[in-house]
C-alpha cells in the first residue's frame, strides 16, 4: 500500500502524558518516525493529555482505578480522532486495550533494571533497620520487604522530578525509579546504583516504548511498522501473556522479564503477599516460538503454588 505522509499543513498528531519522562518518550518516537520518513519534526504535533492517574496524587493506585487510570483520557482521544497515536509506558499498560484500538509498536527496550536513589545510601544493602523507603508500586514494596521486612516503607507517588523533591525533603531515605526512565531523561548519574534482575525483578514490559493506535488506521499501521523492534515485541508477547494469565494489575505484585540469546528466550516470573511475607517464582527456557507459552504456563504454575487468597491484603 501507498502511505500518506504527513506533513506540515497534515501533521501526525502524537498523544502522550504530560510528565517530562513522558514527553522524551513522544519526542523518540517523533524522532524515529522523522528519520524512518525523513520527515520534519514540523509533520508531528504532540498533544499533552492529562489522565486521572496524574490528576490524582495523593491516593494509592489501587484505591483509584488502578492501570487504566494513566491511560483513558488518551485513548478516548484517539477513538474520537483528537490524536492519530499515542506514546506509552508499557510498564503501565493494562493487557487489553479498548475495542477499536490495538497495541502492537514497540521502540528498542532499555535498562530493565530499578535504580536505587539515595542522598545518604550507596546501595539497598546499606540502609540501616527502620529506615523509610518510599515507592508507590506493590511490586517494589513487596519485593523489598520479602527481603528486607525490617524497612518502613511509605506511599510516594507522582513523577521522577516529584519524588526526588520528595527525596530532597527527607519524606524518605530512598526510593527506586526505573533505569529506563533515568537514562531517557539524561539523570542516569541520580541513581546510586542499578539492582540486578538477579536480586529485584523488574515490572512485566518495564524499560519499553509502546504505540498505540486505532486498529483500522493502516496508513498509520503502516509508517508505526518501519520503527517496531521486533526482539522487544518478542519478549513483551511472552511477558504480557504471563500478565494476562495472572489476570494482573496495580492491585497485585507480579514481575517478569524475557531475555533473548539468539533464537532462545529466558523467561523469569515471581508473584508476591502484598506484604512481601511470601515470594513464588520461577525460571524457564525454551524458543522465542514458545515464548507466550511460556509465560502462560508459568502463569499458571505459579497461581497453583500461591493458591486462594495469596494476593489478598492481611489485616
């Protein structure tokens, strides 16, 4: 098919939050789609939408809505023709998008890993019992007090710039960001140090760009396929199916990483009690072919182990 290329006076219109990790994200992908085209940066209008999820800041994610929450005002806009695509944070993505739009456009992944962010700490090992530990994601709490149940953590939402400031103000002694989001910004050098997968799993799909669009848009199906990485596309299938099977959500700490070498793939899960006391996981290998399997499988492997009631909060 022949594509329509937008220009100047016909711009692609690009959606995207707010935040300034959400708008490097939408400048990438104006970028990549300026090169892939040689198009102008002129061709691509980038339309800030603010979400619920941003509006609403002093509420833990599951008391609210949870996923969905960073995500509806944008896609209500693209359904109504307001923006063409729209920039995501796959990490914040819930597995099923609204009828009528698809998800299937993902940039190079970056570091998956979480980055320890401290002005008095070199590293997680080094916080002294009873320290306070601010972070808003159930994974990284209970991560954290699987490992280390004698830590005080405590709710810290709101973007990376807003959490420093946090951390600035002594509301904690640390917190964690997702690498990915420090490099993307050029703040790499704030984190004291990166937690190997080996010792915190990261989020399913955490350090990934996706794209959405409407699902019957083939123009801009199209011009979204010249920049698709298609080994991040990969490992998000595996990871996301994992997620889809374990019916996951901000209300449930789950994590999971693929990895590729060559045609083979390496993929990780672990499901934890909110409160960190108990931590399920397991580590598969097999082809990139069978990676949604896998983590179907792994799914299910894991929700037999926990059984009834193993994500329910205890009094």
């Amino acid at each position: 098919m022949t594509i329509t290329l937008p220009s100047p006076t016909s711009p692609l219109k690009i959606g995207t939050r707010g935040s300034p990790l959400a708008l490097a994200q939408a400048y990438e992908t104006r970028r990549r789609l300026s090169g892939a085209f040689d198009l102008p940066e002129e061709a691509f209008v980038i339309k800030v939408i603010k979400t619920t999820g941003d509006k609403i800041l002093d509420r833990p994610l599951k008391e609210i809505g949870g996923k969905g929450l960073f995500t509806r005002e944008i896609e209500d806009d693209m359904l109504s023709g307001a923006i063409d695509i729209a920039v995501h944070s796959m990490k914040d993505m819930p597995v099923l998008q609204p009828e009528g739009l698809v998800l299937d456009t993902y940039l190079p992944r970056e570091d998956v890993r979480d980055a320890f962010v401290s002005s008095g700490h070199e590293r997680l090992a080094d916080l002294p019992s009873g320290a306070v530990v601010g972070t808003s994601s159930l994974r990284r709490r209970a991560q954290l007090l699987n490992y280390r149940p004698d830590l005080n953590v405590v709710e810290f939402r709101g973007n990376v710039q807003t959490r420093l400031k946090k951390l600035e103000d002594k509301v904690a002694d640390c917190t964690f960001l997702a690498m990915a989001g420090l490099r993307r910004l050029d703040m790499a050098h704030v984190a004291k140090s990166a937690i190997e997968t080996e010792e915190m799993l990261p989020a399913v799909a955490q350090g990934a760009i996706g794209i959405e669009r409407r699902i019957n848009d083939t123009n801009a199906a199209e011009m979204l396929a010249a920049i698709h990485d298609t080994q991040t596309g990969q490992r998000l299938a595996a990871e996301r199916a994992f997620l889809a099977a374990l019916d996951g959500s901000c209300e449930t700490p789950i994590a999971g990483l693929a990895e590729l070498d060559g045609s083979n793939m390496r993929f990780r899960g672990q499901v934890l009690r909110p409160d960190g006391s108990e931590s399920i996981g397991d580590d598969v290998s097999g082809t990139i072919e069978d990676g949604v399997a896998m983590g179907e499988a792994m799914a299910a492997k894991l929700l037999a182990e926990a059984g009834e009631g193993f994500f329910e909060w205890r009094s």
